[in-house]
C-alpha cells in the first residue's frame, strides 16, 4: 500500500507523502474554500502513513470522509443501508449549532484562532502547527457555501440510483461533485464489506462478483457523468489496488497476493484510450511484455496531470525527494 500512493519504500526517517498531497501541493490553489485533497471512505486500519503528507506538512494532508467506514457497513457492499449515506459521506459538524447565532460562533472562532496562534509561537513544532492547521481548515470549510458539495440529498434520486445505492457508489457521485467544484485531487475506496474487499483468499469468485456488481455502475455512470457536463477531458481517473491475485486457486477457491503481475485502469484527461500496454505469459504468471513499475506508473499519472515528476521537494530529513523516483520511465504510450 505505502509503495503504490508514495512510489517509495519506506525507509528510516524520510516520511514520504502520498500521491494525493503531491498532488494537493503541484495543483491545489492555497486559498481554495474546499480542501484541495478528499480521501471518501479509505481503509487505513493497517498502513494510515500511507495516506499522510508525510515531509510535505499537514496543509497536505487530506480530508478525510466516511474514515475506515467499509468496517460499519452492513451486509455486503452493495446493501448498504440507504439512511447511513448523510451521516458516512458528509463532512460532521460544519454547521453552527442553532442555539449559537453567527456572531457568538464567529467570537468564539476568533478567540481559538487568537489562542492557537499565540501557542504555536510559544510551541514550535510539528504536533502544535498540525493542531493549528486542521482547526484552520474546518474553519475554512465551516465559512464557505461550497460545502454543499458534501449534501448528496441535492441530487437527484435518479443519479443517486445510477450511481448505485452502496458506499462506493455514493462516493463516486460525491467525487464528481468534489470536482465539479474544482477539488484538484479525489479519492474513492472500494474495500467491500467489513475492509476485505479484492483480499480474496477465499470464495474469489463470489466476492468479486458482488464487488463487480458495485464497481461497474458507479464507474460507467461517473465517466459519463463527467462527459457530459465537459470535465472528462479536464479529470484523470485512475483505477488501481496495491498488488495482484495469484493465478492460480487455492483450496479455498481463493486468490492469493501476487505483487508479480497486475493491471491497472488509466482514462480521461492526458490519457490515450482504447489500448491495453504489457502483456502477461499465457498463465498471468509473469509479464512478458513492457512491464511497467510502480515509479513508472506514478510518473505516467504526474504527466497526465502536468505534474513535473522530477521536481524536488526537500524532506523532513533536509534531503530533496523527486516526486518520483530518478529511475522511473514514464509509459509514454498512454499519454495523449
């Protein structure tokens, strides 16, 4: 997981950042009134550094929506309860509580910001300017209209429905709101019920279908969602998972981890389509045409974005970090 979002691994002290923050940084406008940087239900339960600014500090990091929600669905992801929607994709606690009128919660704001200002002073440091950062942001998101992006109850019941009514699905309708509004970098987690999602060590084949059954609407209907209101060719999107699945099934008709060989899903903007690049051995064991790694794949993703990936970001350490690595080649023949 680290290795796919930073393109680095983790070694000693440097704290690399995800691609989101990368991204955040390169093409997020620093007084934007939205973060510049939504992660939509992640499953961080096991490797939460991953999905960190890292060196990049905490105005990076990324808003975090529905956090580690696929462990509080019910059922399997396709049966997730339509009320849980509101309370699992919206951002909690923007409003005011209605007994505060807006000049009591504007003093209010203004003493914190007053008293988190003086103690940063005081308290230089990375926990204190993080404290600082995220309190900013709320603030941020609590005094601007565009966090109407986060109500999915303005959309239409129809959308919603092709969108597919599960939490992936709801998710993809959220992101296309998110850039609608120009959110520079959004992401949308499929871990199906209870986090397992594509780890199928068993019942492969009846799991991936039901995810299949999620994935396949909410994709279709946000590519042409976005092609019709003319963001597609403006939006990279991006389908991936962090290793394959062996090819061959074990006795608990499952699937087991095989970083050897896998595919990925490049369209939209900066993409030439209609192409499959690489090709695996008859088996899927090995690749036996243009293999491609990981710092080629994210260096492909960075040019598609217009993102230079040789640019320098200096490191917690005081060491400068390309954004990705010198030896990555970028997959020249996917870019239009």
């Amino acid at each position: 997981t680290f290795v796919m979002r930073t393109g680095y691994n983790p070694t000693g002290p440097i704290q690399y950042p995800g691609i989101g923050s990368l991204v955040s940084k390169e093409l997020g406008p620093t007084d934007a009134p939205l973060p510049n940087c939504v992660a939509i239900a992640p499953y961080r339960f096991f490797n939460p550094a991953a999905y960190g600014p890292g060196f990049l500090g905490p105005q990076y990091a990324p808003l975090i929506v529905g956090d580690n929600a696929q462990l509080r669905q019910p059922g399997q992801p396709n049966q997730q309860a339509e009320e849980d929607y509101g309370k699992l994709l919206r951002v909690q606690d923007v409003d005011a509580p209605e007994e505060v009128g807006q000049a009591h919660a504007d003093a209010r704001l203004n003493l914190l910001q007053e008293m988190e200002s003086d103690f940063v002073g005081r308290h230089p440091g990375v926990a204190p300017r993080s404290h600082q950062t995220a309190y900013d942001r709320a603030v941020r998101l609590m005094r601007t209209t565009a966090a109407k992006a986060f109500n999915l109850d303005e959309e239409p019941s129809a959308v919603r429905d092709a969108y597919g009514r599960s939490l992936f699905g709801q998710g993809c309708l959220l992101a296309r709101r998110l850039v609608e509004r120009g959110v520079p970098f959004v992401e949308v987690t499929l871990a199906g019920d209870n986090g397992a999602g594509w780890d199928t060590h068993a019942q492969n084949f009846d799991v991936v279908r039901l995810l299949s059954q999620v994935l396949d609407p909410a994709w279709g209907t946000l590519m042409g969602d976005l092609e019709v209101r003319g963001l597609l060719d403006s939006t990279l999107i991006v389908w991936m998972g962090e290793f394959g699945r062996t090819p061959k099934i074990n006795p608990q008709q499952g699937r087991d981890h095989y970083p050897t060989a896998w595919s990925t899903v490049l369209a939209g903007g900066g993409i030439r389509g209609g192409q499959a690049v690489g090709k695996t051995s008859p088996d899927g064991m090995e690749v036996v045409e243009r293999p491609t790694s990981v710092p080629d794949f994210l260096a492909t993703v960075c040019l598609a974005l217009g993102i230079d990936p040789l640019k320098q970001n200096v490191s917690n350490v005081g060491r400068p970090i390309r954004i990705a690595d010198k030896a990555a080649t970028p997959i020249q023949e996917v870019l239009a």
